[in-house]
C-alpha cells in the first residue's frame, strides 16, 4: 500500500470525517477506496456505453450505405419516450 498525500477541499475532509464518524466507514483511507473504486467503475462504464454508441453508428452508416432505412415517427418516438421516462418515475 502507498501513501499519497492530497488537498481536499472543506466540504470533502467534512463529508469523509462524517463518513468515519457515522460508522459508515473505518478510515479516511477506506473512504477515499471506495469512492475511487466508484469512480473507476463509472469510467469504466462510460468507457463501454461509448463504444456500444460507436459500435452502433458505424451499424447504422453500414446500413444507410446499403440503403436499408426505415420510417421514423417523431412524435412517436417522443410519446414512447416520455412514457417510460413517466413509468421509470413511479
């Protein structure tokens, strides 16, 4: 394990005292694991959706190149959207 010292502003020494203090946590440095590993975890997902979305538009230029398209209804689309934005909200 290494020791690195860092520079953390009022509100994040608060939050990871109060993490510690609450008993959510152990050490400042379990906190500070955790929220790396999060933080990894994420970009690792951002890292993949973008290349699924990369992978995605290459299809559809293949495919318009081929001249396979496809009706698209807007107001539609926006209906299905916005229905399972309202049922995602329930």
């Amino acid at each position: 394990m290494t020791t690195v010292a860092i520079t953390l502003n009022e509100d994040h020494e608060k939050f990871i005292r109060d993490a510690v203090d609450g008993g959510s946590f152990t050490t400042k440095s379990e906190v500070v694991a955790t929220a790396l590993d999060i933080l990894k975890t994420r970009e690792e997902l951002r890292k993949a959706r973008r290349a699924e979305l990369k992978r995605e538009i290459e299809k559809g230029i293949t495919e318009l190149d081929a001249g396979k398209t496809a009706e698209f209804d807007l107001e539609s689309f926006l209906a299905d959207m916005n229905a399972k934005r309202t049922s995602l909200q329930s």
